[in-house]
C-alpha cells in the first residue's frame, strides 16, 4: 500500500512540475533560449573585439544575412547604411540581431519606424517570424500568432513578446535599440 501511495504522489508531482505559465520557468524554453543564445555567441562572435555583435535575419525567408550591431552604452546599435544592415532600409525589412540577453526580431514597420520584439516564442522558445503578408509574427513550433507589438492573437502562447524601444534617426541611417 505504501508504494502506491509513493507512486500516487510521483504522478501528483510530474504533472504539477511541468505545468507552465506561459513557459515561463519551462526547462525546454530555458533550455532553447539558452542555446539560442549559446549558438548566437557561437555563431556571431558576440561581442567582438571591436564591440560589435552580428546577427542573422530568418524573418521568414529574406532577411538579411549576418546583420551588425554595436554596443553603445547600454543599448544596441545598428548602422542601416552597412550592407549587412540594409534590409531594413526597407519598409517591411526585417532582421534578427543577437543582444546581449536576448535574440531581438527587428522589423521596418514605417519608413520612419522600426519594431523590435525578442523573437523568442513564450510558448517554448522557437524563434518567432515576420510575417510580412498578415503583419504579424508567427511561430513555427506550435502555431502562436503576435501581433507586431507583441501582444498574443493566438495560443498556445498566452504571454507577449517582450518589446524593445528603437529610435531611428532616418538621416543618419542609424538605428538605437534600448535595451
Ligand atoms: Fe510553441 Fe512557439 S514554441 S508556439
């Protein structure tokens, strides 16, 4: 009898430890994120020896490939008139730059204005898309929906993006991501 107990209560606490809010504290997210931000160093060098940090744009197929950003002070920097850069020159550009503790999916929403919101899923962590058609961003894993400020038009997630403030100086070309 005591046996079945124990195993009742193993079952009572599998479930309960995987329970997620929103994946919020999920060790597959934790994990993902972690190699995606692993593999963000890896790939990219971040920072490098002169600060900057490259990243790449799967935006849903055209993003730029390699895209820089520079550290300045405690924000991010992207100078638009650098090739690598200049995907988002255009209106509907989008590009995924590597952050310090982030993986940041920037989009041209204006020509004015650029979106940026952490494109890591808050489902389970994939790496979310611009969707350029229907202006939103999509998930490829389980099929949540965001809107372009983050907020969730579909589940499974239920928790936003997180956003990041950006300043564009449009005659300069040159990008601030606040960080
Ligand atoms: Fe599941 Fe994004 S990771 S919907």
């Amino acid at each position: 009898m005591g046996s079945n107990d124990d195993r009742v209560m193993q079952l009572r606490v599998v479930p309960a430890a995987s329970t997620d809010e929103g994946c919020r504290g999920c060790s597959r997210r934790a994990v993902l994120h972690g190699l995606a931000l692993t593999a963000a160093s890896a790939l990219f060098g971040c920072p490098s020896g002169d600060g900057s940090m490259t990243g790449t744009g799967p935006d849903g197929g055209d993003g730029g490939s390699g895209s820089i950003a520079s550290a300045c002070g405690a924000n991010l920097c992207l100078d638009l008139n650098d090739p690598k850069n200049a995907v988002l020159t255009q209106v509907d550009g989008a590009l995924v730059v590597a952050a310090p503790r982030d993986s940041i999916l920037l989009v041209r929403s204006s020509t004015s204005a650029v979106l940026a919101v952490s494109d890591i899923c808050t489902h389970a962590g994939c790496g979310v898309r611009y969707d350029r058609v229907n202006k939103i961003f999509s998930c490829p894993c389980h099929g949540s929906q965001y809107t372009l400020t983050g907020m969730v038009l579909r589940g499974p997630a239920f928790k936003p993006l997180a956003k990041y403030q950006t300043q564009l100086d449009v005659s300069t070309n040159q990008l601030t991501i606040l960080l």
